[in-house]
C-alpha cells in the first residue's frame, strides 16, 4: 500500500534576513515577508514622496542580471535621501528579477490616501513585490482566518484584529498570486489598509512580467 499524501494548506514566512524572500519559492508557501527597518535617510525621502501626487507607472528591463531604472524619480534628484532611496528600488528589483529569472518588470509607485484594493482578495498575477515605505501596510490572512469561496463577501471577513495579520512600513512581501504554476487555489489572500483622514502611503508594487 502507498500512503496518500495530504496537500500542506499554504503557509508564510517571515524573517529578518533578506534571504527570507527566497522561501516563496517552495510550493507550499505563499507569501514571504522580510521584516526590515529604512535608513532614516531612506524614510525621510519616502516622507516627501508620500505627499506629492505621485503616481509612476514603468515597464523595466533586466539585462545581464541588472534592472534598469534608467531616469526614474531624477525631477526628485535634489532632495535628501535620493541616492539611497533609488539605490534600495535597484537592490529590490535586482533580487525580484534575480529570485524569478524575469526579463521584464512592471514597477509602479504611488503616493495613496485611500485603499486601493479594501476587500480580501487574491492577485490573478505570478508573483508580486510589495512593500510600503510610508504609512498603513498591506494587510494579510493565514488560511484559516476566511473561505476562500467567500472572497470579496464584506460579511464573511473577519472582524476581529487578531485574525488580520499586517506588514509594518519598510517590510518587503512577495505574494505569490493565482497565477504561479501549480498555485490556483492558493494565492495569498490580501487587502489594502484601511487609512485615516488625510493619511497618506507611498506604495511600490513589482510584478513579474515576463
């Protein structure tokens, strides 16, 4: 006789070290999260950021190994903390690029005062770096917390703050999305949070484009 192996219900990773990230990459996680704190002059800038109207939308391509960020963010050059600011965007789309052997990256960059995506839900994506410089992060489910056949049902979501675990601003997420090979059914489940009047985050999705 064969033992019949039960599927591991997806699970999440979460560490101070970088290399954390690198843990999407078994099958049975969906989502890694390195905890990680700004350099003050990294913060200070993304302070700037977060109150301007900004809202940058930019195919990158990787050639040998090396994202290329070409003028990004250069109107912003003149102000504390630039150099270092889009050093870490290199460093984040170096290893993105790097961890899914990507030829194309889709970088976007937005200063919010509200939740752009309020309802838990999955990403219908490969693969998604998230991470907020400024302000409320994303906030997340183990697979316990909600059905996912109630996605998107306001009364199906869990209420209590126990249930709902939350990044801290300067954390890095990758969330594996519907559309990684052999994830269908288990994209992490995800919302955007839930800001205060006149609150306002500055927000950096990667995605794997290709």
């Amino acid at each position: 006789m064969f033992a019949i192996e039960t599927p591991a219900w997806p699970r999440q990773v979460l560490g101070e070290d970088p290399q954390v990230l690198a843990e999407v990459l078994r099958d049975d996680v969906n989502l890694a999260v390195w905890r990680r704190s700004l350099y003050p002059e990294i913060a200070e800038f993304a302070d700037v950021l977060r109150a301007q109207p900004v809202d940058l939308k930019q195919t990158l391509a990787v050639q040998d190994e090396r994202v290329l960020l070409g003028g990004l963010l250069a109107m912003y050059s003149s102000l504390t903390g630039y150099a270092m600011f889009r050093a870490d965007l290199e460093w984040l789309a170096d290893a993105f690029a790097c961890l899914t052997g990507a030829q194309r990256i889709g970088l976007r960059l937005r200063s919010l005062d509200r939740a752009m995506c309020p309802r838990f839900h999955v990403d219908h994506v490969p693969l998604r770096l998230v991470t907020t410089y400024v302000g409320a992060a994303s906030q997340w489910l183990e697979e316990w917390a909600m059905a996912r056949s109630r996605l998107g049902d306001p009364q199906a979501e869990p209420q209590q703050r126990a249930q709902i675990r939350q990044m801290a601003s300067g954390d890095v997420g990758l969330f594996k999305g519907e559309k990684w090979s052999g994830n269908q059914g288990g994209g992490i489940v995800h919302r955007s949070p839930q800001t205060a009047m006149g609150e306002r985050r500055l927000l950096l999705t990667l995605d794997w484009l290709g």
